[in-house]
C-alpha cells in the first residue's frame, strides 16, 4: 500500500484527495447536546476558543478504466476550490466517468451542474451520477420540493439530462469498488468500499465529521437527520474498520486519510503522515 499525504493507493486502486475549501462554527453548534468542556477534552480538533475547522472534501478514485468523483463540494457560490484543485492535479471535467454523491446535503452536491443562460449542464459532461435511491425519494417528497433550493439547482436537473442512477442496497460499480448502504446521516445516506489485491479500503462519507467521534461514537452531529441511526451505523462500521484494519478517507477530517485503531481500550484516529 503507497501513500502520500493526499493520495494513496489500495492494491490498483489510486485515491486523491480535494477540498472545495474550509468551514468554521463553533464546536457546541455542531453538537449541541455536548458540553463545551467535554468537546474541549480533543484539542488536536476543538481550539481554546471552541471552535473547529472541517473540510468540503472530495475524492477522485481511479479504478480500471474508471475515473470516479466522490462528492462534489458546496461548489461555485461558496466559491468553491474543487474545480480548480482538480485541474491542478491534471485532470479535466470530461475525463470523470463517474460521480458518486455519497448524500444529498448541500456541501457534497455542489458542483454536479453548471448553470449557463438559465439552462442546466452536467459539469462533468460523460459521467453518469450515482446517488442514493432513498435520498432522492426523500428531497423529492412533495412538502419538500420548496424548502431545498439547491436541490433545485444542483440534484433533480439530473433526472432530465439523462445522467442519473439511483442506488438501492449494495451496489458493485467497478469489480474493486461498492457502494454500500450507511444511513443515519441521511435516509440514503452510502459510503464507498474498496477491495483491491486483499487490500481494502473505506471512504467513509458523514459517517463520521470528526476525529473524536472514533471514540465518542454517541457524539450526533447537528445535521443528522436521524440521530439513533446515525450512532448505530457509526457503530457499526467504525468497528467493521477497526478489525479489518482498513484505511479511511474522512472528507471532513483535517488529515483526510489514517486508521482507526486501539490503544488502552479505546479507539483513536491514526492520521497518515
């Protein structure tokens, strides 16, 4: 397995890590039922002054004869960087012949449309887009269809461009790579696994925000929209990674890529360096 800080590889798979920039709030907002005190215990991420910094990550993956984009970003009205860090890196808009929004919040959509002269264009103008099926049915909920404008802007024109597939259950993408079923965070709410040359791998979506919530697992997230799901599906994957040894991708997490593992009986995140 070769890794750098931002990329890394899993037996044939290769994964690059972007950002389409950084948010800040204040620690108790993402967490309201958490006290400042306890938060305050996880410095490496909660500054003295309460506060934490989280990234719009994305991630490019290259499988076969796939060039897959995770996630999107809160794109051009933050303004965001991923357009830009994805052309730095050598890549242009028509090589993505995949894009996988893990969910369907407005900081993993952003980019998927391109607005010109009123009318929509796929961004990425040969990729197919996959997104959760339970996601879609979920925003397109008739007393939901006013109250989401960037679902408006950047998810359902999709549907007439002939670009969407919707995934239900496990779905196999490439022979290394699956998208797999992680709600709590969102109805449909997925992540991706990958499997290459006995080597595996996770990125993990909003499964997890932050690096503490490895070892509090019952710490929800403001945004989850269904907390005890959350904390179950937390659970349960952080500890299927934990056994496995598997390496993560965390697209909020400061360092994007580490472990989870065991130390004195409780979990830590192990960033790579």
């Amino acid at each position: 397995m070769e890794t750098k800080r931002n990329e890394v590889s899993i037996g044939n798979v290769h994964i690059l890590a972007l950002s389409d920039g950084i948010g800040e709030r204040q620690a108790t907002d993402l967490f309201p039922e958490v006290p400042i005190t306890n938060l305050l215990n996880y410095p490496d991420t909660v500054s003295p002054n309460g506060t934490v910094n989280y990234k719009y990550g994305s991630f490019i993956i290259t499988s076969g004869t796939e060039t897959i984009l995770v996630d999107t970003g809160m794109g051009p009205d933050l303004p965001g960087t991923l357009i830009d860090q994805l052309h730095k890196n050598g890549l242009s808009n028509d090589q993505i012949t995949m894009v996988i929004n893990t969910h369907l919040h407005p900081d993993h959509v952003g980019w998927n449309i391109t607005w010109k002269n009123g009318q929509p264009y796929q961004t990425f103008p040969k990729a197919r887009y996959y997104l959760p099926k339970v996601d879609w049915e979920h925003f397109n909920q008739e007393k939901n269809r006013g109250r989401f404008q960037y679902i408006n802007d950047s998810v359902r024109p999709l549907e007439q461009l002939g670009a969407l597939d919707l995934v239900e259950g496990e779905k196999t993408v490439t022979k290394e790579i699956s998208l797999i079923p992680t709600p709590g965070h969102t109805p449909g709410h997925m992540s991706i696994s990958i499997l290459s040359d006995n080597q595996q791998g996770i990125i993990l979506g909003d499964v997890t925000h932050f690096p503490f919530q490895g070892q509090e697992t019952a710490w929800e997230v403001l945004f989850d929209m269904d907390k005890k799901q959350a904390r179950e599906t937390r659970e349960k994957i952080l500890d299927q990674i934990e056994k496995n040894g598997s390496l993560v991708g965390a697209g909020h997490f400061a360092n994007t890529f580490g472990y989870f593992i065991r130390k004195s009986g409780r979990r830590y995140w192990q960033p790579l360096t």
